[in-house]
C-alpha cells in the first residue's frame, strides 16, 4: 500500500476494518474522484457504514505517531548534490593551488 492510503493500513491492522472492506473502500474513492469529488478514504469509510468516527480518528493518530516517530532524513537525491558539490569544491582548490587557471 502506499503512504497515501496508510490509514486505509492502519484501520485493517486495527481491526476497524477488514481488506475486503479497504479495498471496496478504496474503489468506492476511485468512482468519486472520477465524479470530480475528492473524498478522503475515511469520509468513504464513514460513508459506507464500515467504521466509526473514532476509529477514523484513532487511525490519523497512529499515522501522527509514526510520522513523529521517524527520524529526519535526506534524500539520496540531495546528499548525492551535496557529495558532488563538495567534490567540485575540492577540485576547483585543487586547480587553483596547481596554477592551472583554464582547463
């Protein structure tokens, strides 16, 4: 499953919901969307008489909870850029110190 439905996880790790559940859940979203609506998976959830308000809100709390819980990090992507910077740095030193001005 992916991070955008991971209250839709956490309801069947709970035990709010089952998979079947999630997944008619999951599909009743897509029909919407293609309405032009844009419900959240728990307005469908709450909707469809699957699950409670505070099992909704239980959910959005363990999603919080594990949000908080991870520790900061930095994308491969960005510390690639930052590698390759600091390379070009120590080789324009390099040049520099070595008298060649023009490559």
């Amino acid at each position: 499953m992916t991070e955008r439905n991971q209250i839709g996880r956490i309801l069947v790790l709970e035990g709010s919901i089952t998979r079947e559940e999630l997944e008619n859940a999951l599909e009743r979203q897509r029909a919407e969307r293609a309405w032009g609506n844009n419900p959240k998976l728990g307005e469908v959830c709450l909707a469809m008489g699957i699950c409670t308000q505070s099992e909704i809100e239980n959910a959005l709390k363990v999603k919080s909870r594990a949000m908080l819980d991870r520790p900061p990090t930095t994308s491969k992507a960005l510390q690639a850029f930052r590698d390759s910077r600091e390379r070009v740095r120590t080789l324009t030193l390099e040049i520099q110190n070595a008298g060649i001005h023009h490559i």
